[in-house]
C-alpha cells in the first residue's frame, strides 16, 4: 500500500498504477474486500492529504474530497439538506470515517449525499499528474457505481453555489439508522437564483432529477415572486406526484417499484411544503 503525504504524492502514484484503489475513509472499499467483490493489487492511501480535507464558503461553497459526513456535520457549508443527509450515514464510526468524495467516486444510486448535490447543481473537481478538469455532478454518474473519472484521476473536491436555506433531505429505510435508503430526495429553491432542484436517490440506474417537478414548483415561486408562501395541499400533491413519475425503481430486497414511487410522491408533497415557506436570511 502506498501512503501519500500530498496531493502531488497521490497523483503520481496513481500515474505509476492507473486503476489503483484509493483508500480514504475505507467505508465502501473494504465492504468490497470482505464479500469477495473485490481483490486489490494496489492501493493508494489518501486519508493523510491535507488538501483534501479543506472547506470554503464564499458565495459558492467548495468541500474537499477528504471531509467526512461528521465534519460536514460539524463545519458551515450553508447546505441544510446536506446536513440533514450527513446524518443519516451509518453510525458516527462510520460517519467519523467516509468521506464525501468516497461517496461521490462510488457513485452508489443509494448514496446519501448525492441527491443533494444533484439538487444543487454541484460540480465534481477531478486531478490527474496530466491537469485538472470541472464535470457537472449530473454528467458525472454513468450507472450504478460507474462515473467518468479516468483510471489516473482523484475526486479532489465538489463545488456549488450557496443556494440559501430552503432546502431540504428526506430519505425512508428499513429502519430509522444505519440503513441503506429505500429512496431519497433532495429539494433546494434557490430563492436567488430562482432555480428548482430535485435529485432522487435509491430509484434508478443514477442518481435522477425530475425536471416536470422542478419546472412545476419553479411556476409556483414564481407566482409567489420566490417569497416564502404556503403551497396548497393540491400543489404539494402534485408536485409529488410528478417526482414519482420521473423516479425508474426497481424490485429488491428494500422494496418494491411501486412502493418507491409511493415513497417519492409522499416525501415529494412534504418537501415542497416544507421548504416554500422558509425566508432565506442574510
């Protein structure tokens, strides 16, 4: 195993072994290793790069790849509903030990941080001893745990503007911890920007947006001149039921296609009614 000190370090070790595992936290990868999915020839250490666990908020927020779900607990980055999703991962062992930029790289549909980020309209860093390049999170997953990072490239960091305080995560398992999310859902209004955005997790192939839903809800902001207003029952209904329509689930052992559609027309209603009343401040 190779240990980087530096970012640098870490780049040029990946250049000498593209397709290297990188370790950072360890959470998905030695899942991997203890059922037999996967059999390391060379792993690069990175959970020692100081670069990697810097984060800035200035009219755009930028998360190192290294910070864990307890430091985005812990530390201001202005995004509640990312807040609210950093505490549903694992326990606080785990959360103390994955990172961000591990779930971004894993690219599960069930991991808890990206309906957020696809809701913000985040951007992911990548680096290579070759240069460095900007994709679009909603580019960037491929499928299920597949992603257009190159073999020499690391996760450096994930950028997205400040979108303010309306927004929100909801996410329904199998229980109330430590669970692997049935689906999940991310609403941010940027009041701002007037924007809509909708990630939904745990229902398809990736992680999906529901462009009907957002172009809705950005109509009703738009009546309300994107003030705080109390959206009717009627709007919340079917604001929830056009996420439900863009979800793909599948049958599995967490539940069933109907079931998740369910879920997302559900948690869609509440989001919307959670979210359309709060004041953004200063």
């Amino acid at each position: 195993m190779d240990v980087a000190r530096d970012l640098d370090g870490a780049l040029a070790s990946l250049a000498a072994v593209p397709g290297a595992d990188v370790l950072n936290g360890g959470t998905d990868l030695m899942v991997e290793i203890n059922f037999g999915r996967k059999r390391p020839t060379a792993v690069i250490a990175i959970d020692r790069v100081a670069e990697l666990r810097e984060l800035s908020k200035n009219g755009t927020v930028r998360v190192g790849a290294g910070v864990t779900f307890t430091m985005l607990l812990e530390r201001d980055h202005g995004s509640s509903a990312l807040r609210e999703a950093a505490r549903t991962v694992g326990s606080p062992q785990i959360r103390n030990a994955a990172t961000i930029g591990g779930n971004v790289a894993t690219s599960s549909p069930a991991g808890d941080a990206l309906p957020v980020l696809a809701a913000l309209d985040a951007m992911v860093h990548l680096r290579s001893s070759r240069g460095g390049r900007v994709v679009p999170f909603r580019a960037f997953m491929t499928g299920p745990k597949k992603n257009v990072r190159a073999a020499d490239e690391l996760v450096t960091a994930i950028e997205w503007n400040d979108a303010g305080p309306a927004q929100v995560f909801m996410k329904v398992g199998t229980r109330n911890a430590m669970v692997i999310a049935v689906a999940g859902l991310a609403l941010v209004a940027d009041r701002v920007r007037g924007r809509i955005g909708v990630g939904l997790g745990s229902c398809g192939p990736t992680i999906l947006r529901a462009p009907l839903a957002e172009a809705f809800a950005a109509g009703l902001f738009d009546e309300a001149g994107w003030r705080p207003f109390a959206p009717s029952t009627g709007a919340c209904a079917e604001f929830g039921a056009l996420i439900a329509t863009a979800a793909r689930p599948i049958d599995d052992v967490r539940g069933t296609a109907a079931y998740r559609r369910h879920v997302l027309a559900v948690m869609g209603a509440r989001a919307l009614a959670r979210v359309a009343p709060i004041e953004r401040t200063a």
